[in-house]
C-alpha cells in the first residue's frame, strides 16, 4: 500500500491550525477519506477523529461522545 503524501501535505494545509496535520482512512488498501484538524469555537478537533466522523456521516451514522 502505498499513500500520497503530497496529499497528506496538502489536506494538512488546509488546517486553520497553527500545528496542522491530517489523517487518511484506509479501506482495502486504497485511501477513502481525508480529514485535517480543526478548530470551531473552543473546540479543536484531531484529523484522527475527523476521518472517521467523516467517514462514518458518508455511510450515515453519526458518532457521539463525551468527555469531561
Ligand atoms: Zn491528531
């Protein structure tokens, strides 16, 4: 399996982060979904958690989750 890096580079690019990155989700070995992190408010997202979200709302479902 091999993965674009150029595209990881530019999906981290993206990122209105000052400390951007991203993620690729992986299906089969062929890349599917691309995410970076984020930040909304007060709240700042991984490109980890980002990719799956995404992935999962592509396929309908919607992760919930609570942290202290
Ligand atoms: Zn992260």
């Amino acid at each position: 399996m091999k993965i674009d890096i150029s595209k990881l580079l530019s999906t981290a690019s993206d990122s209105d982060m000052s400390n951007k990155h991203s993620a690729v989700l992986v299906y089969n070995g062929r890349p599917i979904v691309w995410a970076h992190n984020s930040i909304s408010g007060s709240k700042t997202y991984h490109a980890e958690v980002s990719v799956v979200k995404k992935f999962l709302r592509i396929k309908g479902c919607v992760l919930w989750n609570y942290k202290e």
